[in-house]
C-alpha cells in the first residue's frame, strides 16, 4: 500500500505543482475581469459534466468494476462502458446548450466597471469552446476506474500533469502575444478567444488519450456491448439515482457561491485560486489514500469480510488524520494574517492578488481537516455500494454552505465564503463520520481517538513554535520574508515529527514493523474463480 500511495502521491505532487504555475501564468496573463470570466466559463462542463454523469462514475465505477473482477464478468464491464461512452457523449451535446444558461446566470451579480453584456458574450464564446471537455473528463474518469479496479493507479495520478503543462503553455503564449488582455479585448479579438478556448480543451483531450497505453498493458479490453436491460447497467441505475440529487445538492450551493463572489470584481478569480492551494494537501495527501483504500474497503465488502472493511477504513482515518491535521495547522502558521504579525505588510502589498487569495485561504484551512474525512467517510459508503445515504449528508452540508455563505458574505467579502465552506464541512464529517462507524461492526474507535488526540497535540506543538520563530526572525523584506517562510516550514515539519515519534504514533499505525492493521483483502477473483 505504502508503494502504491508514493506512486499516486507523485503524480498529485506533480499535477499541484504545476497547477500553481498554472495559477502565476493566469494572473500574469490577462486582467481580473477577463480571469474571472475565464474560470468561470471553463467551469461550466465541469458543472453540466458533474451534475449528470461525473458524480455517477466517481461514486459507482470503482465498487462495481471490482466486484466484476471478482466474478470474473468481463461482458459486465463492457456493457457499463458502452452505455456511459453513448451517455457521455448525448451529455456533451447537452452540455453545448446548458453551458451558455449559466453564463446569464452569472452575469446577474457583475463586478462594477465591467460591461455585462461584454462579460455575458464572452463567457459565452468560451464555455462553446470547452463544451467538448464533457466527454474526455468522463473518458478519464471511466479509465481511471478500470485502472484503480485493478490496483493500478500511477497513469490516472499523472496525466493531469499534461493538462496542466498544455494550458500553462497556452496562458504564457496569451501574456506573449497580448498586454494583460480584459474581457473588452477579448470581446473584440477572436484570435485570443480561440486561443484561450480550443488551448485549453485540447489539454483535457491529451490527459484522456494519455490513459490508453496504461489501459493496454493493465489488460483492460473493452468491447462496444451496449446493453441498456444488463443486470449490471440496471445496478450502476439504480445506484446513480441518489447520486445525481448529491451531485445537483453540491452544484446549487457551488453556484450560488459564484454568484454572491460578484463576478469580474476578482472575488471569483480569489476564491477558486485559494480553493486551489486550499485542495492542494487534499489532492496530495488525502485523495492518494482514498484512491488506494477505496478498492480495498470494496473489495473487503463484495467478499463480506466485515473485520477487513473495519480495518480499512480505521487505518484509512488513522492516516488521514497524521497528515491532514498538520497541513491545516501550517496553511494558518503561513497565512498572510500571520505574516503581517510577523512585520511582512509592505511586502505583501507589493503583490496586491497575494494578500486576498492568502486571506481566503485561511479562511478555508480550518475546515480541511473536515472536508478530507467527509470524501473519505463518502467512499466508504460507495465501497458498500450506499448512495442514499451519502444524498442526505451531503444536502445537510450544502445546506449549511448557502446558509453561512449568505450570513459571513457581507461583513467579511470572500474571505466570509470560504469560511462558510469550512463550517459545513467540519459538521458535515461529524455526522457523515458517525453515521458510518455504527454501522461498521468491530471499529476499533478506541485506537481512532488515541491517534486523534495525540495527532492534534502534535500540530499544535509545531503550530506553536512555529509562530515564535516567524516572529524572531521577523518577514519585512523580500528576502527576509523567504528566510521565514523557509525556516517556519522546516521547524514545523521536524517539530511535528518528533511529536509523533515521541507519541509512538507511526509504530501504532504500523508503519514501522507490525502494526494492528491487518492484510488488505487479496485483490483478483477469489481461489475458486481462480482455478
């Protein structure tokens, strides 16, 4: 497990590192207005992707391909395949016609000094031009599906990577060619709307195709079998009916964020880059384990080995919590509030998307440590083939979202929208959390609060010495502000390793030597299918 996690955790650490230059090559490239008009369209098959198809995949694909490997069903495979490849590309279509509404949509709460018959015209030339990104996203997520069923994870943790490189190349050719371009240029230039908009869809299309070769030697071969009447079609039906009310819960609060972050003001452009970082540790550390456990957990719950789910899923907590706990602590320890105590407000200033995307980003760092262990706790529902449950929970969750976001937006801006997100996913854990382990007969919720307890003293020891060094060494000054982020950074990651090496948590978890945990289930058909 340790060996597939590094493998997934590369290919994260590449795809968030490339992401954030992707995010300087944005900010460099072309004005707020035209960024915000940017993001938002290229948003939107993301959204109609989402809302009737991508949540389906995501929460049914995993559990049911592994229990076709179980049962050594191929024709199953290739019926569910065909009829999502027919369903994905109906769905484009839709998605051509739907992508433009939501422009309007957006275009009702405009930042002053743009134009928003402008704005409206642009968002929709580009959300036209990225409608295609529909299909290769469910392409993408259909093969990384087939992979992670067979315990094969590095090529769908990598191909992001070229996405990310395709549309940094694009944003640095549009800074080239251009002077930090508004949405008015882009109005009257279509030259940059292509550019931005085919650029940036043939960067999705490459990460699709990408996954082929690893399909091929993974032995992945799918025949074009639609069959609407298969038992394993009706099944991923049946299943996918609560999670298309999950998927539309989350897209009504997403858009309602949107809206309340007055597009063309920057608040958009603020509030999805700080979700960027704010994701960053999420994707690097928190999806890597999902990723690798959620098979496990399926498997463990097809063959009806109820002490292995048990294990799973505690040694999945377990793990999450040592390394999400941290990384919330250390995106407060570096924010920009923290930074000012420190003596760094002219340098900050010097950079004025800095100070509100880092403002945002405390905001939202509270609530990481709840958000991670929701998507977990969800997997573990999907591994039981569960989606109803998972409807509930998450409607309680964006139903806190729009409340807060309503009640925080006016005193504190952007800044007021992050942290509603993060109160809804701290409460949303809690119950997701607890409804889970009752029904998970033998969790070892004993060994859950010990690492819990000793996991929080441990962060809070590295928070706390790392605030006295930031404000010894002080961060007015380029170079002194380097010193310090550098010196906070390495003083906390060694005072939390220490802590919990002093605490015996790696060797409780069974990190080093033999730990509690036991075996995953055996992955492949059971020994009777075998022979």
């Amino acid at each position: 497990m340790l060996k597939d996690n590094l493998g997934v955790a590369s290919g994260t650490l590449a795809s968030r590192v490339t992401g954030v230059v992707r995010i300087l090559a944005l900010n460099s490239a072309m004005a707020v207005s035209l960024r915000d008009v940017y993001l938002l369209a290229n948003n939107t098959p993301n959204i109609v992707y989402e809302l009737i198809l991508g949540g389906i995949l995501t929460a049914t694909l995993v559990p049911l391909f592994t229990d076709h490997l179980e049962h050594a069903d191929d024709t199953a495979t290739d019926a569910v395949v065909s009829v999502a490849g027919i369903a994905l590309a109906a769905i484009t279509v839709v998605g051509a016609v739907v992508a433009p509404l939501l422009m309007l949509l957006y275009s009702s709460n405009i930042g002053r000094g743009v134009d928003p018959a402008v704005f409206r015209r642009v968002g929709i030339e580009l959300s036209l031009l990225f409608a295609p990104q529909i299909f290769f996203y469910g392409a993408m997520a259909i093969g990384s599906a087939l992979l992670n069923a067979r315990g094969r994870y590095l090529a769908a943790a990598w191909t992001p990577v070229l996405n990310n490189v395709v549309v940094i190349a694009v944003l640095l050719g549009v800074g080239a060619a251009y002077d930090a371009p508004g949405v008015g240029d882009a109005s009257s230039n279509r030259s940059l709307l292509l550019l931005l908009g085919l650029g940036t869809t043939s960067g999705i299309i490459g990460m699709a195709v990408a996954l082929l070769p690893a399909l091929r030697r993974a032995g992945v071969r799918v025949r074009f079998r639609p069959d609407l009447h298969h038992p394993a079609v009706r099944r991923a039906v049946t299943l996918s009916g609560w999670t298309i009310g999950y998927v539309i819960a989350n897209q009504v609060a997403a858009q309602v964020v949107n809206v309340l972050a007055k597009p063309g003001s920057g608040g958009v452009t603020y509030y999805q880059t700080a979700f960027m970082f704010f994701q960053l540790p999420h994707g690097l550390l928190a999806v890597t384990l999902m990723t690798t456990l959620q098979p496990d957990m399926a498997r463990a719950h097809s063959r009806r080995d109820r002490e292995a789910f048990a294990d799973r899923l505690l040694l999945g907590l377990r793990l999450l919590l040592l390394v999400i706990v941290p990384a919330a602590a250390g995106a407060l320890i570096l924010s920009p509030a923290v930074l000012h105590a420190h003596g760094a407000a002219a340098t900050l200033r010097a950079r004025p998307w800095v100070v509100p995307v880092g403002d945002t980003l405390a905001a939202f760092a509270p609530g990481l440590i709840g958000f991670s262990v929701y998507l977990f706790v969800l997997r573990g529902f999907y591994a039981r083939k569960d989606t109803r449950t998972p409807f509930f929970l998450n409607c309680v969750e964006n139903v806190l979202n729009i409340v807060f976001a309503l009640i925080l937006v006016r005193p504190f801006g952007v800044r007021g929208l992050a942290a509603a997100y993060a109160i809804a996913y701290t409460a949303a854990a809690a119950l997701a959390g607890t409804a889970l382990i009752r029904r998970t007969r033998g969790f070892r919720l004993d060994l859950l609060r010990a690492t819990a307890t000793r996991v929080v003293a441990s962060a809070a020891a590295m928070a706390f010495l790392a605030f006295a060094l930031g404000r010894a060494i002080g961060a007015e000054g380029e170079d002194r502000l380097l010193v310090a982020v550098a010196a906070v950074t390495v003083a906390g990651v060694a005072t939390y390793g220490a802590a919990i090496w002093a605490f015996d948590v790696p060797r409780g978890l069974g990190l080093f030597g033999r730990g509690p945990i036991g075996p995953p289930p055996p992955a492949g058909p059971p020994p009777a299918l075998r022979k």
